[in-house]
C-alpha cells in the first residue's frame, strides 16, 4: 500500500467524525441541514457526506429539522412549516388580487 493510500485510510475516520460533529453543531444552531451545508461546514468533499455510515446522519438531521417548528428570525418567534405555508398562500393571494387592484 503507498503512503498516500495510508495516509487517506488513517485520515477517514477524523473527516467522517468532523461530518458528525458538524451536523449536531448544525441541529443545535438551528442552521438548515442539506449534504453541501454539511460537506462545506465540516470542511470535506460532497462525496463524503453521501458515503455509508455518515448519510445515515445528514439524512437523520434533515429529517429531525423537516417535524421542527421553524423560526422566524426576524422577531423570534417559531411558526410550523404548516403555518408557513399557508402564510406563504395567503400572501400570494393578496399579491394577486393587488396585482389586479392596479391594472
């Protein structure tokens, strides 16, 4: 085996650690959790992140975030995804009839 080979092999098990610390870093902060959030926060290849035995845990923390209430950054307060959307509906419809309004 080369030396580069070796080296690569002893230093899997650090990047794949620094995957996991990444993603519970990622949950307690309350960042949004996709694989190139990840890779790039835990400072390794896209590649990594989808290997077995790390996927497992991004697809985990996308799903934890996917049944969380979401905040509302701009006054602190936390809304349902469901309440987004229905926000995000009324606030189409009130485009539309302005929309209307003006021309």
């Amino acid at each position: 085996m080369t030396e580069s080979r070796q080296a690569r092999r002893a230093d899997s098990p650090q990047k794949r650690q620094r995957v996991v610390d990444a993603v519970q870093r990622m949950l307690a902060d309350g960042e949004p959790i996709t694989f190139t959030t990840v890779a790039r926060t835990a400072k390794v290849s896209t590649w990594l992140v989808y290997a077995e035995g790390v996927r497992e845990h991004v697809e985990a923390a996308i799903r934890q975030q996917e049944h969380e209430p979401v905040v509302a950054r701009s006054d602190g307060c936390q809304a349902s995804p469901a309440s987004l959307k229905s926000d995000l509906l009324m606030a189409r419809e009130e485009i539309t009839a302005l929309r209307q309004e003006r021309d």
